[in-house]
C-alpha cells in the first residue's frame, strides 16, 4: 500500500510549518544568548550549543520531500539525509550531556567553572559522534541496495533497502542515550527526595543547610553537624558612625542608647562538631539571637534550601521528557515498519512529520521558562530605555544548583560586605 498524493502533500505541509516554528525558537536562543549575559548559565549554555544541531536538522526538514523529487542520486537529497542523520540524533545527545551536568553537580560537586571546561568534551560527542557514520554513508552502496541515502516517505534518508542501519546507527544509539539519562535523573530523583526529608526533619534546627555541604557517600545520620559555635562581627559603614569609634574595634555596642548605623554588614563564622560549650557572657547571647533573626529571614523566604539544585535539576527533566515525546512516536512508525514493510500507515508517518521537526520548538519553549527572569528584566529595561544589566545571584552564582550567601571579602578579623 502506498501514500495518496493528498496525503503525501499533507505530511510535506506539516513538516515545513513544524520546522518554520522551531527556527523562530532557535532564533529566540540564539539572540538572547549572545545579547545578555543574564541568559548564559550552564544549562542554557548547553540548550545554545544544542540550538546549531535543531537549526541544521530543521533545514534538512523544511526541505521535506523536494529531495525525493529532486532524484535520489542528486546532490539535494544526499545532502538531506546526510543532515538528517548528523544532526537530529544530537538533539538527544545534548540532553544526556545536561543530565551528565547534573551527575557532576550532584554526585561530583562541580561548580560552573568546573562545568564549563566540559563543555568542549560535549561538542566533541555531540557533534562529532553522529557525524562519523553520517560522512560514511555517502560512500557506501551496493549493486542489490544501491546507495545508503535515498527516499524514506517523510524526507530523504537512509532508503528502506538499508533499513537495519536505521535501527543500529540512528534509532539504537538515541534510546540507549535515552536509558543513560533516564537512569542519572533516577539516581538524582532518589537523592533529591532522601536530602529534602532529612530537611524536613531538622526543620526545627538553628542551622542553614547548603546543598554543597552534604556529602552524598555517607551515612543519613552523619552528613548533617548542628551548628556549635558562632561568632558574628558587625562594623560601621558609615562615616558618621566611624567617628564613634575605631574601625578596628569590632566588639559588640555595651550602651543600648548607641545608634546604629542604617547599613550594618556582618560575617558570620560557623564552626561544626559533637560537643558545644556553652558561654554566658552578653555579647555571645546577642550573637546567638541576631543570627536566629538571621536564620528566620532566610526561611521566610521559602523552606527550599536546596530551591536552585531543584530548578536545574527540574529543567534538565523537562528536556527530557520533550526527548521522549519527539521520540516515541517516531521509533513506533519505524517498528510498524519493519514488522510490516509493505505497509503505509499514514496516522504513524503523519506523527512522525509532526514531532521531529519540532526539536528546536520544545527546547526553546524550555529555556524561555527558564529564562523568563530575564526575559522580563531586559523586557522593562528597554520599555525605559535602559541598557539591560542583570545581577541577579541565580544568573551568577559560582555553582550552578546553590544559592549562595553575600559575598564577603577582607582579612584578620573583620570583613566587609559589598552589596552588588
């Protein structure tokens, strides 16, 4: 059984409406990347690298079936499906690379910088990988099969007299990636549910928790030390106040009438243990009071301590199940073809045309919502004329998954605090 013109015309259609879409998202990647740097953390970094891949798959697609018409042996429909099979398995490469992002950053502790120099080993595997049996296509064929690449129904690819090498170069490979990053965000999953129930638990607890701190590879009831011993120092920044007293002296006020200043900056120094020993002296009480103030501002922001390690972590899933729904229907179109190899199943094919073109849509609609901060930022400050500056900590923090506290710099025993 064949394909009717009509519907043979209606996959052509679908499939250059699809690719049309997804190249106005890649644009959207593409030029907020390079315009902002509010826009560049690691896993964005990753959809812009993967973004070139769903432009060039996308090119190969909008073509649609121009190639089959254009001859087999043309040099359109070879250079089709020589696209084809390079760049739309990357897409499910650079998905594995984001879940091995989260691995490193979970199970590893590496922080953006550390992430960063990986960045090249993906290019090298994401690219480079598919592209080997891609180029070696075009100089395989056969008197009884003729040439890998030829008509495939949908576009120009590899020609069902080659069929196997769909099955052990293209389709294989992309579910085994997919089995990998499912099991990583497996693993992940477990260790993100176990660490927010210890949370829960030690809710009651003067102590903040950072995701960097826990040590994965221990037991649940040695990787959290309560806190034993604080020290707080606070010094004036203003000058009036300067005038008061020394810059060096950093021993809390002794009169209550003393005025403070508006802006007080402090460091804090936590120290953990078994044992605590107890001080009675005033200046030690209101240490201990200040940063159970201290404590309890931070958690009326949100009980999420570990809320940036979710997000990266809920993100990167989101690309995957974006993975799996571009995927599943296409490897369901080519087991019905294999089982039945004289048969057209237009509702499969006509899936097929629909989900693949897509790529680029999917991963951009992902990074608008993860961007959207920004996006709303540079938004107002062109509304008001203003040159787009963001400093938010999430766009700039040293590890891509923690929050960090302020910043504080200076030696000996006091340190001063620079507000960004």
């Amino acid at each position: 059984m064949s394909p009717t013109p009509g519907q043979l015309y209606a996959i052509s259609v679908t499939e250059r409406i699809c690719s049309a879409v997804s190249l106005a998202g890649t644009g959207i990647i593409v030029v907020s990347f390079l315009c902002s740097k509010a826009f560049r953390k690691p896993i964005n970094r990753l959809v812009f690298y993967a973004c070139w891949g769903n432009v060039m798959a996308n090119i190969a697609t909008v073509v649609s079936q121009s190639g089959i018409h254009a001859g087999l042996d043309s040099p359109l429909c070879q250079f089709q499906g020589f696209l084809i099979q390079w760049f739309m398995p990357a897409d499910a490469l650079w998905t594995f690379a984001m879940a091995c992002n989260v691995y490193l950053t979970f199970f590893r502790k590496y922080n953006s910088e550390q992430l960063r120099k990986q960045e090249w080993k993906y290019l090298l595997f994401c690219y480079g990988l598919p592209f080997i049996p891609s180029f070696v296509f075009f100089f395989v064929q056969s008197r009884s099969r003729g040439r890998v690449y030829g008509g495939a129904v949908l576009w120009c690819w590899i020609s069902p007299k080659w069929d196997f090498l769909r099955i052990a170069l293209f389709y294989g490979p992309v579910w085994f990636v997919i089995f990998l990053t499912l099991g990583i965000y497996a693993r992940a999953g477990r260790v993100i549910y176990r660490k927010r129930r210890e949370l829960e638990q030690l809710g009651t607890c003067d102590t903040n928790i950072d995701i960097d701190t826990i040590d994965f590879d221990r037991p649940p009831e040695h990787r959290v030390s309560k806190v034993t011993h604080i020290q707080i120092a606070s010094e004036r920044s203003n000058a009036s106040c300067d005038a008061s007293r020394s810059a060096h002296d950093i021993s809390f006020p002794t009169t209550p009438t003393e005025v403070r200043c508006p802006y007080d900056p402090y460091f804090i120094t936590i120290e953990g243990g078994a044992g605590m020993s107890r001080n009675n002296s005033a200046g030690t009480e209101r240490a201990r009071l200040e940063h159970q103030e201290w404590l309890s501002q931070r958690r009326s922001s949100g009980p999420d301590v570990n809320r940036a390690a979710w997000i990266y972590t809920k993100y990167a899933m989101l690309f995957f199940i974006a993975l799996i729904i571009t995927w599943v229907p296409s490897t369901i179109n080519r087991v019905y073809a294999l089982a039945f190899p004289n048969a057209f199943n237009f509702p499969l094919n006509y899936l097929s045309s629909f989900v693949l073109p897509l790529q680029g849509f999917w991963n951009s609609i992902i990074y608008v919502s993860i961007s959207w901060p920004a996006f709303k930022s540079t938004f107002e400050d062109l509304r008001r004329g203003r040159r787009p500056c963001h400093s938010h900590s999430w766009y700039n923090s040293g590890s891509p998954i923690a929050f960090k506290r302020p910043s504080y710099v200076g030696s000996g025993s006091a340190r001063y605090l620079y507000p960004c």
